[in-house]
C-alpha cells in the first residue's frame, strides 16, 4: 500500500494535508518536527514525503538529504512560505520533486502527490529490471572457476572502471555478449543504456541508419527521423557484435565515431555529440581481414585498445561439470522439472567432448536433456551418440566407441579427438590416425569443422 509521510512543525497545516491524503486512500504517517521525520526515515519505506521546507533543527533540505541516500528514494515535495521560493528552487536542484507554497492549495496538492507516485512507480519498475539484468549478466552468470576464466574475471575487474575500447575475440558460443554486459555492469556507465548491435545482420544499406540514424526523407521509406544505436546508447555501451561483417564504408564512419566522438545522421547536416563506449566482438581472425583487405588497419588499432580472447571450452574443461551444474538448476525451474544430476559417465563424456559450439552448445543440450530424459538423472544413454561417444578410449585396438555411432560419427569424434590431443597440430594429428595431411584437410572441410 502507497506510504506519504507528511512532516510538518504547523499542526493546523499538517492536518489539513494528513485529511486531504487519508481521504484519498493514501496510508499517511505523521511527524511533528524534522528530527522526528529522520527517525521515521531511517525505519520505513516511503513513496511520497511531504515536508516544510523550513523547520527548526532539522530542516527538509536535510530530510531531503537523507531521503535521496535511499536505494529507492522517496519522491520528495517541499512546502514553502514567502520568502523562501528560492531554497525550494535549490531543493528542486538537488532532487526535490516539486514544491508548493503555503498556503496549500488541495488540489494542486492532489495532483502533484499523484504525479510524484507516478515517477515513483517507475523508479521502482526500472530498479526491478536492473536487478534482473545484473542477475543475469553479472559475474555470478559467468561461470567458471578455471585458470583461464579467473584471468578473464580479473581483466574485467581491471578495465570495467575505464571508458577504453574493448576488443572481444574468441570462437561463436564463447559467451562474448555475456562478457562485455558484465564489462558494462561493472563500470560507472552500469545505469546508462547497454545496446547490442549484430554487424552482420543486415544488409549494407540498412546498416549506416541503424547505427547512426537517419533524417526525414534522407531515403525512401524514411518517412520520420530517427535515432540511431549511438545516440540511444548515450552516455552508456555499445556492443558491435560480428565487427569483422562490417562492410568497409561503414567502417570509415565508425573510425571517425571512435576518434571524434561525433557523428551525422544519414541526410543530415547536424554534427551530433554522444558519449559511448563501444565493445566490439568478433569470431574472425581481424589480422588475415586486414591483410585481405576487408578490415581496416587504422579502425583495427583504434578497436584493439584492450583485446580480450575468451578461451574456447575445450580449452577450460574443468569448468564443464559447474556449467552443465549451473544450467541444469536453470533449466530445471524453466521448465518445472526435477531431474537431480548427471551420472558418472555422463560428466565424463561431456567433459572428453570437444564442443565446437561452446558454451551455447552445452546450454542447449542440457535443455534439451531436461525436457526429454524420463529418469531423474540423466545417464550415458540420454546423450546424443556423437558426445557419448568422447568416452572413446585409446588401447591397442585404436578407438573403441558405442554400440550405435555410425561410421561416419566415428570418423568425426576420432578427428576432433585427435586435434584436440594434438593442441591443433593438424600434421600431428592426422600422423596420429595414420592419416595423408590432405585426406585430413578434405575430411575436416567436409565436417564443416568451426575455427580449426
């Protein structure tokens, strides 16, 4: 129920807005003297405190004061007599929500403790959805406990706090997103807008407006203006996701962007200022799209101020039984399931297997368990044969692998294996299975492997 602490040193003026807040169903508590004010300050919540501005001892500029320290603070209206207009004008400066002048007038008060519950109802809805997202991308929502994951959390640590470009890199499924979101929420930027933008999305013509805007009539279908990614995202982040797509054109104005900290619409001629900090992520390697000449050298330089490599999951795999942990208590509330772990074998496999697809593809194999599995913990059987069969063993007679792969399933699993136990040596493994190197290369392109 909507709280109004009405504080007042004048008790006819104070019972006037006590009756005219209690009839209009408001839960109105009292206070007599600005110091009784501050205690009841420091005990309850309030929506809305309405409070003379001049009062002995302790005044409503210091329940003002005190009211804005809160996480969620109260809407604050100040009453004020001749003469002291102008101390309600400052009290507005440091937060106040309005003032109003003695005597008061009730149904300008009504108004103005219904508007301020308004502004109130939203400051509470947006701290709500703040706390959802920090839920979800903070730190506790990067899990892992390997070495190569404690280094990644200390490099937030240490860059989050600074407004310098961050370069992102690493395989697709790596949780690069989830990265530069726990970058932004550690930052001093964390309650300005956090924007993602896929560079290869959309096709080049779309992708200038999309990003900085565009004027009325700039081309056909503009029939309004509009603001583009960087002017939403000011004073904030700016995720350009996929930036190795980005058409070299595009990459002029971005350079431009990242030096001047200015840009114009598309059709316009108004030069438009914005404070962004801008991550940019990619899959690809910038380095062989420079020397191709599809990337920029003089944009890669001003993106690479920081680079940040987030390692592949076959290279942290004693993070992979916590991950498949953490998801299964996810997905297990998603879905109202209560499956209660993996067996042995399972965590094994998953633990041998290479994930191509990361951290994504784990996620949805888990769920993708969680619907489907009838027991209540899931088991070697409920696996998908290629990732069962990473129990594959080495012994005098080669691989041995489940009953059920198919020969072309064994062929794979026995080619990832080999790489990965040859740290991406590809001369070395294909040596390991007795394989010619160009019977290897042919038989990984037709595997359409990901970034080997």
């Amino acid at each position: 129920m909507t709280e109004i602490l009405v504080a007042d040193d004048d008790a006819s003026s104070r019972e006037v807005i006590v009756e005219v807040l209690d009839g209009e169903g408001y839960k109105v508590a009292v206070a007599s003297s600005g110091r009784e004010a501050l205690s009841k300050i420091e005990k309850s919540e309030y929506d809305v405190i309405v409070t003379d501005l001049v009062m002995p001892e302790v005044d409503g500029m210091k329940i003002l004061e005190t009211a804005r320290s809160k996480e969620l603070p109260a809407e604050v209206i100040m009453l004020t007599g001749f003469g002291s207009v102008e101390t309600a004008v400052e009290a507005m400066k440091r937060g106040a929500y309005q003032y109003l002048n003695k005597p008061i007038n009730i149904k300008e008060l009504r108004e103005v403790v219904r508007k301020a519950l308004e502004k109130r109802s939203l400051a509470r809805d947006n701290i709500v959805l703040r706390k959802s997202v920090e839920e979800r991308y903070g730190f506790d929502k990067i899990v892992g406990q390997s070495q190569a994951m404690n280094e990644i959390f200390s490099k937030i640590r240490q860059i989050a706090p600074t407004s310098a470009t961050v370069l992102l890199t690493g395989q697709s499924g790596t949780g690069k997103e989830l990265i530069a979101h726990a970058i932004h929420l550690n930052s001093p930027r964390k309650n300005k807008p956090f924007l993602a933008f896929n560079c290869g999305a959309l096709v080049e013509s779309l992708i200038e407006s999309e990003l900085f805007g565009h004027e009325k009539g700039s081309f056909t279908g503009a029939v309004s203006e509009r603001k583009g990614y960087f002017e939403l995202a000011d004073g904030g982040t700016l995720l350009l996701d996929e930036i190795g797509d980005m058409p070299i054109h595009t990459q002029v104005k971005l350079l431009r962007v990242l030096e001047t900290h200015s840009f114009f619409r598309v059709g316009g001629t108004k030069n438009i200022d914005v404070d962004v900090r801008v991550i940019a992520a990619t899959n690809k390697n910038l380095e062989e799209l420079m020397t191709e000449g599809k990337f920029r050298e003089d944009l890669f330089y001003r993106l690479n101020v920081v680079a940040l490599n987030i390692p592949p999951l076959s290279s942290r795999r004693e993070d992979i039984p916590l991950l498949a942990d953490t998801f299964l208590k996810e997905l297990n509330h998603r879905h109202s399931r209560k499956i209660k772990g993996f067996s042995k074998d399972v965590l094994d496999a998953m633990t041998a297997y290479i994930w191509p697809g990361n951290v994504r593809e784990l996620k949805n194999l888990v769920e993708k368990l969680v619907i489907i599995t009838e027991k209540d913990t899931i088991e070697i059987s409920d696996l998908p044969v290629n990732i069962a069969g990473s129990l594959a063993i080495i012994g005098k007679s080669g691989f041995y692998f489940p009953e059920g792969m198919t020969m072309d399933e064994i062929e794979e699993t026995a080619i990832r294996i080999a790489i990965e136990r040859n740290k991406g040596n590809k001369k070395q493994a294909a040596d390991s299975l007795g394989m010619s190197l160009r019977t290897f290369y042919r038989k990984i392109k037709k595997m359409k492997f990901e970034n080997h």
